[in-house]
C-alpha cells in the first residue's frame, strides 16, 4: 500500500481491490446524484454479498451453478431464503441460498444473524464517542432509515464487557520506571441512588518510554485498604516493581504502596502543588504568586528548597496566605524526593499531566451523560474511550533518552534488569 494511502487511515482490504472500468462503465452512464451513487452502491453490495454466499454453497456442494451434480450426491441447491440484513450502509434485503438438506452454514451472514461486519462496529464507534444510546438510535434511524431498538444497541456495546474484563486481567511488564495514578468524577446509581465515584487510573511509562493505561478502577471512596487492593492486583498481573509512583494527595495510597512495593519512591505532583496554592488567591495575584513560589520547587536540592519555603513562608505572600504554606508542609515529606533526581528524571516526574491529558479527554466523552446506570456501564464507556485515545499516545515520554541513562545509573539492576 502507498505511504499516501496509509497516512490517510485506508483500510488496506479496501485499497488493494480494484474495479474492473468495464463494471464501472456498466453503473455508471454519466452524471450521478449523491442518491443515485448510494442507491448503486447498496444494489453492488447486495449483489456482492449474493454471489458471495452463492460461492459458499456451491463449496458446500461441492460444484458450482449450472455444472451437473457430482456422481451418487443427493445433496443440491433448494432455492433462496429471503433475509434483511443490517450493514453499516442501511438495511439491505438479500437472497440467502438453501441446499435441499439443510445443513449449509454460511460464514459470511450466519444463520440468524442479522447484521453485517461493520454495523456493530459503528454502534460501538458512535457510543465511544459519548453518544447516548437514543442518540445511536435517532441517528442510525435519520442517516440510515433503520429502526433498531434500545436494546438491541445495548447488546451490541455489551459485548465489549468481555473485552474490558480481558484488558484489566492481562499481563503487565514487571517493572514500570514510573506510574502515574489520578483520579476522576462520575456519576453512577448505586442501590438506587446516584453517587459521585471516583475512577482511578494508572499509566505507566515503560522502559523504552512508551506509555500505557494499565488499568481502571472505580470506588466510592479511597484509602489505604482500597490501594493495597489496587496494587496486589498489580502484582498478580507481573508488575514486580515501581520505581517512582507520581501521585496527587490520594488518600491512603502512600502507606498502600509502602506495604505493597517498600522500595519505591512516592512523589506528588509538583504541578498540582502550585494550582492548590494559586486557587487561595484572587486572579490577579496568581502571576505573582507563582513567581514567589517558585524558588521553591526550581531549587538544587532538598535543603535548599526547605530553606526557600521558610522564606516565603516569612514574606508578604507567606503572611497573608498561610494555608499556603501548611499545605506544602503537608505534601513536604512526598515533594523532597523529586530533588534527589537530576533535572532529565525531574522533568518527567513534575507532573501529572500526563495521565491529566487523557482525564481531560474522557471527560469530554462523559460529560454530555447525567450519570451511568451500572459501574459496569461506566467502565465499558471509559475503555472504549481510552483505546481510541492510546491509539495516538504511545510515543515515547518528553526526554525519555536522557532520562533513562538517569534511571541506569540511579536505580541499578532494577531497572536494567528487572526481575521477571
């Protein structure tokens, strides 16, 4: 396939079929409407499918139409079923062949089914995307003219239930040089009632810099007993070590790590430090309040960043902000370890934004929803929103080469031979 073809997505089935210019010829007379182009392109891809499933039987069979019937066969053809069958195109009515003993199976449209490759994959398309399933339908009716119940969406996008579960089980690298874990909002019901649960996500940056979501885990509320969950779960799916986990003052997650991986280091988010402080202050002073703040977390070391929050804490900004400094005191035991790395290693662990990117993307598919229904509908939409967004996320972290020389010489064996 050409390099054009491939940038522009091209399926590549698609692009190494050619159609004869005598068949075009014989469709196509002179100027065609949009209509009359539709209208031509159902009729050729029910006659396809036709002489598609005609190919089948007469595998079946064992000779072809109008070839006479091998010696001692009782077997034959018997005739055509007529079946509606819905494509990504619309509704298409077909003739489906019969075989006088019955036993033919077709492979292409099997018996029963009702939908053609590619119909189930639009459903699942346009539900990924935030459409609700009255949306699918209203739009499947008005681009499509095909009437297709609610339920009937439902069951289509809850065959990805299984993928989900798949994906959540599947083995995991055994070491992760750093993890990302944050959390986002969703309405769910519960027990009747609808309750604001938190959906916590893991990314982990592999060794050779390329990210991925390791999991999703959805909990009305956080604490030590919940992480030790999340991460002996890590274990049993292979992850051995954690070098750095970056995290964002989840409660409990700290101690959770401690008992699960002793050796890693816990560093909260730099950057989600600095928002917590400049939302104290009106818009106007949150220019200059960065600037007080960030001798801070741009100093060489621990000592000296100790040293610049006692003098901000003695300035103008410390003595009218003194909440301020209390909550960077709070965070300080998880903020010193990011001045023991060198600056390759502190660029990657300075925030989580990262893992925020993706957050920002799956609210935009959640956010036109009042709430799911079931923790399983929730997460059946969030994979499916996080593969399509993975789908263009896994480059290599920012400065990933510098870093990993960093990571070598600072954790050893561990992360030039982790243990499998």
């Amino acid at each position: 396939m050409s390099r054009k073809a491939k940038s522009a997505g091209v399926d590549p089935a698609v692009a190494a079929i050619t159609i004869p210019a005598a068949l075009l010829d014989e469709l196509v007379k002179g100027p065609m409407t949009a209509a009359e182009v539709q209208a031509a392109s159902m009729a050729f891809k029910k006659a396809l499918i036709e002489r598609a499933m005609g190919a089948e039987l007469s595998h079946h069979l064992g000779y072809r139409d109008g070839e006479p019937r091998p010696e001692g066969q009782a077997n034959h053809r018997n005739g055509h079923t007529g079946k509606t069958v819905l494509t990504d195109d619309g509704p298409v009515r077909i003739a489906v062949p019969r075989d006088r003993d019955g036993d033919f199976e077709p492979i292409l449209i099997p018996k029963h089914a009702r939908r053609f490759t590619g119909f189930d994959d639009k459903i699942i398309a346009m539900y990924a995307r935030g459409m609700t399933v009255r949306e699918i339908q209203g739009f499947l009716a008005e681009q499509y003219g095909t009437t297709v119940s609610p339920d009937f969406i439902s069951s289509v996008t809850d065959e990805v239930l299984a993928e989900v579960a798949a994906w959540q089980q599947r083995p995991l690298e055994s070491m992760y040089p750093v993890i990302f874990f944050d959390a986002l909002r969703v309405k769910i019901r519960d027990d009747g009632v609808v309750q604001n649960k938190a959906v916590y996500v893991a990314l982990g940056v592999l060794a050779d810099g390329t990210r991925d979501v390791l999991g999703l885990w959805i909990e009305q509320t956080e604490g030590a007993k919940f992480w030790l969950k999340v991460f002996n779960e890590l274990k049993t799916r292979g992850v051995h070590d954690i070098l750095i986990a970056v995290v964002d003052g989840l409660t409990g997650l700290p101690d959770a790590i401690e008992t699960a991986y002793p050796r890693t280091t816990v560093q909260t988010c730099i950057v989600h430090l600095i928002r917590n402080s400049l939302d104290y202050v009106s818009w106007k002073q949150r220019k200059p309040l960065a600037a007080a703040l960030r001798p801070v977390y741009t100093a060489p070391s621990a000592d000296a960043a100790a040293e610049a929050l006692r003098a901000f804490a003695a300035s103008p900004w410390g003595q009218q902000y003194p909440t301020i400094v209390a909550s960077w005191e709070r965070a300080w035991p998880y903020v010193t370890p990011f001045f023991v790395f060198p600056p390759a290693v502190r660029k990657l662990i300075y925030t989580t934004n990262a893992i925020e990117s993706l957050h920002m993307r799956l609210r935009k598919i959640i956010k036109t929803r009042g709430h799911f229904p079931t923790d399983e509908a929730a997460s059946k939409l969030l994979w499916l929103a996080i593969r399509n967004a993975t789908k263009t996320t896994v480059r290599s972290a920012h400065a990933w080469h510098e870093a990993m020389n960093q990571f070598a010489i600072f954790f050893g064996e561990r992360f030039t031979h982790p243990q499998r």
